[in-house]
C-alpha cells in the first residue's frame, strides 16, 4: 500500500498543504513545532480515525477554524483509493472511502494500516497499564473485528456496573445480568491478547537483539488475573468490595503488559537508549504482525526516531529497515538535514525520495 497524494486543511496547526508522495522515502525537516509531527498525525488518523497523541477530535482542528478536512488517494491491492475525513466540534466525524461514508468507523479498521514510531512511545513503557493494554487492543482490533465487538460490549457493561456500583445499587438481579456480559466478552479480550502478545514477543525479541547487537535481553509478557470459577463468580463474590470502592477491581480492563530488559522493569532501570530501543522494536513488531495478517504493507512513520540513541544502534536501525523487504513506504521527520541525508544515502533510496522544509504549518518541497 502507497499514500500517493495529501491535501490538509486546517488540521492541528496547518492551514492548508497539498502533498505528492514519493512511493519509497518522504522526508521532512524543520525545527520543533512547526508542523512535522501534524503531518504525520494526519496520515496516521486516515488510517486510524484517531489521532496518535491522544487529543480528542475538537483539539484537531486548527484555532479559528470551524473544520479540519483530510484527503488522501492511495495505491492499495492494484488499486486507486480515495479517503476523506471531516472534523467539526460537537459534530460526528465524517470518514468516507471511494466518497461513501462508513456507517461504523470499526468497519475502517485494518483497511489502511499505518504505524508510527515517535517520543511519545515512551509512555508505552513509563506510562500506566492503559497505555499498554490501549497499544495491544488496536493492534487486535485491526486484525479481528469480533475483538473490537467484543471489546465494546466488555466496555459499556463495566460502565454500567461501575455506575450502580458508584450509585450504591444493591439490586442482585441487574449485576447478574451484567457480570455475565462481562465474563463472555472478557474471555474472548483475555484470550486474544494471551495469543497476540506472544505472537509479538515472538516477532519483538529478534528485532530489539539486532538494534543492541545482541547486547540485552529484552521481554514482554501477558500479565492477567486467573479466575478458576470464571469472571462472572469473580464478581460477584467481590461485590460488597466494589460497592465500597465503587469501582469493578477485577476484570480484562486491569491487566497489563510485563515489560522488561535483563529482567528488570523498563520503567525503572532501563536507559533513555534501551527505552527507545524497546519501544523501537516494538513498533516493527506490531508493523510485521499487521502487515502479515493483513496481507498489505503498512504505512511507517518515523517521528524523530533517533532521538537519544548512540550511533551503533541508529546505524542498526537503519540497517533493519533497509535490508529487509517487509517495509514499504517511509515517512521520517528530523530537524537535522545531514540526518535525514546519511538516512536516505543508507536506505539506499537517494534517486527515489521527497524532501519538504517545514516552517509554521507550511510544507516547501526542496531539492533531494
């Protein structure tokens, strides 16, 4: 899959830019807060409809602007595809394909698949359990649709329980009803999960080995609670705490995702350097898990990568990347030229790249 062409208007802090992409590389350059990382937030909505930072839809649309607006025609499976996104505060978001509006946005998901790699990923390792239980459910999600059925049923029943539990309801009857809606979607959720985060660790230990140069140990691990009578009697044995605390303390929604290097938690000993390179091979993992299960080749952002990393491992990287055909399509930010220049020069891709300056939301292609 390629993104050929990109038209923005008014989203985040770009006014308006019209974007022909190179199919291999696409560089862009500029210092902080100019509008680098907007862009690639835009690509990565398409594909997403949502924004990878975490802000709601009205926080997208640019100050003094009434609507932000995303075009963008890709090369997907042999064929031309035309995706249109419209945000406007206080208003369903609009999300159309070959201009017929989806009637669910889950029906969107896993269609145009992009991953990035950006400093934010850190709180994916620093950051609480729902960053991490967050970053495993869009990958299923993506993968199996029945997972994200799944995953709304789970979610609007344990906010009703949480609601009568807040409101100190004692009715058995309706908790009865709810803790079985909550044990049937969270086997699946628990089951799932269980299955892709090996898949992942499998496809993750091999990439963070080769970016240390087979240095650290780096693993991921599943952590969930097991319940021998099953969620339902979980629950409902637990249900005068809950009352008390007036929240649900057992369930899918409070596992994590173990994380550690020599087997000590990333969040505590690990350096800025096996931070991101932890965060880096995930990233490339979760990339090769969709692109194999979809069948189609993701987009990849890269968003200031080599920020904090010594040059053996940005050489690594690179290397990864350029030696290897499960990648297909490249966006990289920088704020340094030589950078971005050694980058392309490495990836092997000098005849066959785009470069633009960014300056304040505008995007001014220059020479290669």
């Amino acid at each position: 899959m390629q993104l050929q062409h990109l038209a923005i208007t008014d989203f985040k802090n770009i006014g308006s830019a019209t974007l022909d992409m190179s199919p291999k590389i696409n560089c862009f350059l500029g210092n902080n807060g100019m509008g680098k990382s907007n862009l690639l937030d835009a690509i990565y909505y398409l594909g997403n409809c949502r924004s990878f930072t975490g802000a709601t839809d009205p926080m997208l649309v640019r100050r003094d602007a009434q609507f932000a607006a995303l075009r963008a025609t890709y090369s997907r499976r042999g064929l031309d595809e035309e995706l249109q996104a419209a945000i406007r505060p206080g208003q369903r978001k609009i999300f159309k394909r070959n201009g017929k509006a989806y009637q669910r946005l889950a029906e969107h998901l896993g269609a145009f698949p992009a991953v990035l790699l950006s400093p934010a990923d850190m709180d994916l390792t620093s950051g609480e359990p729902a960053e991490r239980r967050r970053f495993i459910d869009r990958i299923i999600a993506q993968r199996d649709s029945r997972y994200f059925d799944a995953l709304v049923r789970y979610n609007g029943a344990l906010e009703q329980r949480n609601r009568l539990l807040r409101d100190e309801v004692t009715d058995e009857g309706i908790y009865e009803a709810l803790e079985a809606q909550l044990e049937v979607a969270g086997e699946y959720i628990t089951e799932r999960r269980r299955a892709d985060i090996a898949e992942l660790e499998a496809i993750f230990t091999p990439y963070y080995t080769a970016i240390s140069d087979g240095n650290e140990d780096a693993r991921i691990e599943y952590i969930t609670a097991e319940y021998p009578g099953g969620l339902a009697e979980r629950l409902a044995t637990m249900r005068k705490r809950d009352l008390a605390l007036h929240y649900t303390a057992s369930g899918p929604h409070r596992d994590d995702i173990a994380m550690t290097v020599d087997g000590m938690p990333v969040r505590r000993t690990a350096s800025q350097g096996q931070t991101k390179t932890f965060t880096t091979a995930l990233r490339f993992a979760q990339y090769e898990l969709l692109r194999s299960s979809l069948g189609i080749k993701p987009l990849l952002l890269l968003d200031d990568i080599f920020d904090k990393l010594d040059a053996g491992r940005v050489e690594r990287i690179i290397a990864l990347v350029g030696s290897s055909d499960t990648f297909g399509q490249i966006f990289i930010t920088d704020t340094n030229r030589r950078h971005l220049d050694e980058t392309v020069a490495s990836l092997g891709a000098t005849g066959d790249y785009r470069l633009w300056q960014v300056e304040r939301g505008i995007f001014t292609p220059t020479e290669a």
